[in-house]
C-alpha cells in the first residue's frame, strides 16, 4: 500500500534511517528475528532516535496527535479538584502527585496552577512526581514547569507511594505482542528483515511469524474460537507495568490510580469483527495502519485491553474501585461547573472552552472511546461515580 503522507525533512529522514540501521543490527544480532514488541520499544525508546527519546515534535496542532491537556485545561482542573476532594475523603493518602508519562508537562502545569489558585496555595500537593523516561520530553517538561519546586523527576517508580497516581494515555504507548491465529495454532508476529537492496542498504522490515507460546494466548478469552487469520495484539508490558504499580502501592499507606486511555474490555477487544487487531501508526496528525513507515518519526499505539489492566491490578493486591467512558468519569468529577466559571454571555471566552469540552465528553469523539479505570489500595472513590461504572463490563 502506498501512504499519501506529508514528506519528511532531510534531517528527519537521516535520523529514521538511522534508527532503521539501529533495529536491523539488532534482528541480525538475534539471529533474524525479533519480537513485535522489542521491535516497538526500540521504535518508540532506542536513546536518542526513538520516536519518544529523539527530539521531534509530538503533541499538539505541530506534533501528530493530541491529547486532552493539549485540547483545554479544564482536564487539568477538574483533576485537581478530584485529586483535593481524593485527600481529603480519604486519610490514608498522603499529599502527592505520581504521574507516568507527562508530555509536555501540560497537565502538571494545569492541576498546579488549578491547585495553587485555592487557598492561597494550601492545595498544593507536599510534591508532584513525574515518570519520564524520554530526556527530551523532561526537558520541555522542567522549562514549563519551573514555577512549580514541587515537581521532582524520576527514572522508575519509587518503591513506595502513597497518594494519587495519574496516567493519561500511557497504556496504549507500551510495547505489544502481535498474535494471528494459523491453521495450526496460534503465531507470534515478529520482524525480520527482507533481502539487502543493490545499495548494499540494509533490506526493508517485514513480519516473520513462528508459534506462539502459550503465555501469550493465555490473555486471549475463548482464543481458539476465533477464526484462522485472526490478528490481534496482547499486552505483557502494560500487565508487567500494572504489577509494579501494585507492589509500589501496596508498599505505602493508601492511593487511588486512575489512567484515561482508548481501548475495550476484553469481550469487546477480542470480538471476531475486529480482526487485524487495533494496531495503529500516527504521523502529522495522519492514522494508518503501517508500522514500518519512517521508524522513529511515527506514534505507534494500539488500545488497552481494560480487562487485562484491571486482573493485573487484582492479582497484585490492588482494588478496582471504578472503570467508566472518559465522558461519564469527567462529568461525574465535576468539569462542566468548571466550564461554567466563563460566563455563557462572554461568547468570545466560552466558546471555544464550550467546544474543547464537547471534544472530550461527546460519543462521537473522546467520550465514549476513551474509558477510565481506577485501581488503589486503603481508598475509593466518591460515591457518585458509581452512577456509570462499567466494572461489570471488565
């Protein structure tokens, strides 16, 4: 298939085709062969030319998606005003902020601005952790957020928190296996390399699949129900990842977690319809569907299996205090009171807040594909949010 895409600069390509030289040494290095999702992490993390590591612009109308910080700071706001109402209902959490994967820092700046303007500041968290493995980022991330000394940076998580825990669309960036169902069994997908051009350049990606280990089935409801050709992606990183998070919880005195992210529930994600899987590539505000397309110049992401996320968090200790739309959790929290503090009569000002809001809350745009699950140890959510929890779903 060729891909009608906005054209790469000069430098943009030397550096995609480094990070091509970068990921064929390591299929030869492994005999030819490498899984799906190693050759994902490199594309997304190898220092320095990774899509997260290098230093093209990613989010916002100059990056190739956006997320809700990026659209309003209402998401911000009403995040602030959850995470107060959070500490102050329940002892157990201490006054802190973990968050995974921050971007820009947009959504840092907005709950501590939003924080900071109560109270003479007494809202402010004791301190304000940010995850970051990609330098790039961080640096953008200690510019914008300067004002703030509450903010520390971390390298990986802490042994022990206790507090409030966010991550907005950090699941769906974690590496993936792909599965396809053969006539003989199930097949791990993996990435290989096809013969050396007459330039002597390294040959061109392609998928090489073998038979799977069952391991990775095992993710799979009802796996062997579904038809020869089937492909789909299963989440060993992301459930590694909600482990640790479990432990790290468990070890401290009490904290709520929420993650905002696009994806189903395994009976939804797993359906015999959505068979070539969820797998999905974002260049300049372009979707498509090619993996291989400019390596380190694209997002590559693929849904959440909430299903997967929520039994990892119950194997290890934690409990399920809530999972729902993005809509439902944000109006439930509080956002359009929020909203309302711009006069409707001030159309100049409230209109374009009006519009940002409709963009996270309606169905047809990220309210209903967008969920939020909540996990946390000693803590709960406010009663009202179980009005349009979907636990049951999971």
């Amino acid at each position: 298939m060729q891909l009608q895409l906005p054209e790469a600069s000069v430098e943009a390509q030397r550096a995609s085709r480094l990070l091509h030289n970068l990921i064929a040494t390591e299929i030869r290095r492994q005999h030819g062969w490498i899984s799906f999702a190693r050759y994902m992490e490199l594309l997304l993390y190898a220092p320095d030319l990774g899509y997260y590591s290098g230093g093209a612009a990613k989010l916002g109308k100059d990056g190739d998606f956006t997320t809700a910080p990026e659209i309003t700071p209402l998401f911000g706001a009403t995040l602030a005003h959850l995470t107060t109402e959070l500490l102050v209902s329940s002892p157990a959490l201490q006054p802190r902020i973990l968050e995974f994967g921050a971007g820009s820092g947009q959504l840092a700046h907005d709950i501590l601005t939003e924080l900071a303007a109560g109270d003479n500041g007494a809202g402010l968290p004791q301190a304000y952790y940010i995850v970051e493995l990609s330098a790039e980022l961080r640096a953008r991330q200690q510019l914008k957020l300067q004002a703030f000394p509450q903010v520390q940076w971390l390298d990986r998580l802490p042994e022990a928190f206790s507090g409030i825990v966010i991550g907005n669309e950090v699941l769906d960036a974690m590496p993936v296996e792909l599965v396809l169902r053969g006539a003989q069994g199930w097949l791990q997908r993996g990435v290989g390399l096809a013969e050396a051009g007459a330039d002597g350049e390294d040959g061109q990606f392609v998928y090489i699949d073998r038979p799977a280990e069952p391991t990775l089935i095992a993710q799979i409801p009802e796996a062997e129900s579904l038809t020869v050709g089937h492909m789909t992606e299963v989440h060993p990183v992301a459930i590694g990842f909600m482990h640790s998070l479990g432990s790290m919880l468990k070890a401290g005195q009490g904290a709520v977690a929420l993650f905002f992210d696009y994806g189903f529930p395994a009976a939804e994600y797993y359906l015999q319809q959505r068979d070539q899987g969820t797998l999905m590539c974002h260049y300049r505000h372009h979707a498509h569907p090619d993996p291989f397309y400019l390596p380190g110049l694209q997002d590559v992401t693929a849904h959440v299996d909430f299903t997967a996320m929520a039994a990892a968090a119950l194997d290890s200790g934690l409990d399920l205090l809530g999972y729902s739309s993005q809509a439902a959790f944000l109006l439930e929290a509080g956002i359009g009171k929020l909203l309302l503090r711009t006069p409707p009569e001030n159309a100049l000002a409230y209109l374009p807040q009006a519009n940002a809001l409709q963009k996270l809350v309606s169905p047809a745009e990220m309210g209903e594909l967008f969920k939020v699950l909540a996990v946390g140890i000693h803590a709960e959510l406010p009663a009202r949010f179980a009005t349009h929890d979907r636990s049951h779903r999971l």
